[in-house]
C-alpha cells in the first residue's frame, strides 16, 4: 500500500484488511446491538473497523479516517479521506444471507481516487470472497481480471438494483413506486441490501443500475470508483453533479442513465420541492475539497 501520486493509490487488500475478521464469524452465533429501531450493528462490525483503522493510521498517519462506526479520526486538514464501512450489509451478515462486503474508498481533496470491496459471496458452509479493486484512471479490477459495465441499452432487457433505507420518509415512499414503476418495464428490479456491492455488480455487468435516497460517504465512496473506472456513468438523482457528501446516487453502464433518469429524476425534484433536502449531508469540518 502506498502513495502512487497527488491523486492515486495503490491498495492492496491484504495490507489493510484482514479478511478472516468476517470470514472467521460468519458461521458462528451473532452478538447483535442496535443503531436504531432495525438498524443493526454487530461485534464483528466494531471488529472489523479496529482493524482497518490499525493499519491506516499506522502507514497514513496524517491522513483523515470517516468509519461508520467510530466517526471522523485523525487529521482534519489532511487531503485525504478515508471512507470505512467496514462491514455493509450488516443485516444480511446477521442472518447469514448473502450480501455483505467490507468497503473502504479514499478521497482526494473529496474525489474518489482508490477504493477496494471484499463482497463475501456463498452462503452458509461454502462462504468465499470476491475482491473488487479501482484506482482513478486505472480501471476496475475484479479478482485481479479488469472488469466493465454491461452493454445493455434497453431498459425492457435490464435487471435493475435499488435500496431502502431505515428512514421510513417520504423518500422511501416514493422509491417504493420507482420500484414498482421499474419492475413493470425491465426484466426485474433487486434489493440486495448493501450498497458497496450493489454498486461493485453494475461495474461487473451482471446488473444495469443501482439508485438509492439516504446514502452516507462510507456507502459510495467505493462503489462509484467501481462503476466510473468500469465505464459507468455516476450522479445524483436528479441528474446533478455526484458527490459522497450528497445522500442520493444512481449509477449505471452509462447508455441507461438518460433513460432512467426521465422518471428518477421528477420523482427526486419532486421530493426536493417538498423541502426534503438531498445535498451535503455530512463533511467533515475542515477537509478540503475541490467541489
């Protein structure tokens, strides 16, 4: 792991995760707190954030950590953000049922610029991983083989992705008619229930698109690394600008994007005239971006 220029790294998964972390607990009984009313957090989540963080702050010091569980560490002033979700997905993880991935992407001056996912595929008893990688400008990887979105460009020949979240707002109300508006006129429409992976499927080709409301950075730092050096497209949606300090995505194999967005993006303005604000949910105090 190291610092390959101003705007890239190279991250090699081994050097800042241990994997049996997760891959040691997910056959064995789940120490389960709660977040909220259904948001869930596990011993192995804190786990496995304590060590990822061991080994960031040990080689980038002077570096500035966001974790989902232990918040903002480290040096604010710094140009670099690091985005951990150390294990997204903890719900599926609780029960066993796949999807779930550790994630960890890092900002430059609030840009992805590296990111790698551990998607823990299988189920019970035949548990494996499959490890995306990405650099910006320098391709996404799967396994070690550079991988690229699907060709598809139509809609009627697409399997689709969304995402809900805990907050049961009108938000969620409306993507439950995009759902329903979707499943309609594509081959189908998924809810996998981790968004890093989510996103890593769409960069793979095995699915078209992915949107989701109520994001936070460590869900899509990755992720949208994945889906722009696959040769996705990436925004917010409405149509603007994307940024992890945002709280909607949707990403596509980039030919879909326009398309979608004739029905995501009213529904999405719509919400915004209601006052249901979507933009800067969260950046830490002081780092410095250029958006």
């Amino acid at each position: 792991m190291r610092i390959t220029g101003s705007t890239g790294f190279v991250l090699k998964p081994s050097a800042w995760l241990n994997t049996s972390v997760v891959m040691d607990a997910v056959n064995k009984p789940r120490n389960i707190t709660y977040k909220g009313l259904t948001d869930l957090v596990t011993e192995t989540d804190k786990m496995s954030e304590a060590a990822i963080l061991e080994v960031v702050k040990k080689n980038f010091e002077d570096h500035l950590i966001l974790g989902e569980e232990g918040g903002v560490i480290g040096e604010v002033a710094s140009d670099y953000l690091w985005c951990i979700d150390p294990l997204d997905g903890t719900t599926n993880f609780a029960h066993g049922y796949p999807s779930f991935a550790v994630s960890v992407g890092v900002l430059y001056q609030g840009k992805p610029t590296a990111a790698t996912v551990v998607e823990f595929v299988g189920g019970p008893m035949c548990w494996n991983t499959r490890i995306f990688t990405a650099t910006a400008g320098g391709g996404a990887f799967c396994n070690g083989q550079r991988i690229h979105v699907s060709a598809t460009n139509e809609v009627e020949r697409s399997l689709l992705v969304t995402g809900f979240g805990y907050e049961h707002d009108e938000a969620w109300a409306t993507n439950i008619e995009l759902f329903k508006e979707f499943t309609d006129v594509s081959r189908g429409v998924r809810r996998l229930g981790a968004a890093a992976v989510d996103m890593c499927h769409v960069a793979l080709g095995i699915v078209e698109a992915y949107w989701e409301y109520r994001l936070k950075p460590w869900d899509m730092a990755a992720g949208v690394l994945m889906v722009e050096e696959a040769g996705g497209t990436v925004s917010l949606m409405d149509g603007g600008k994307f940024s992890v300090f945002d709280r909607s995505v949707l990403v596509s194999n980039g030919v879909l994007h326009a398309k979608l967005l004739e029905r995501i993006g009213p529904a999405t303005e719509e919400l915004k005239s209601k006052g249901i604000d979507f933009s800067l949910w969260y950046k830490p105090e002081d780092y410095r971006t250029d958006l």
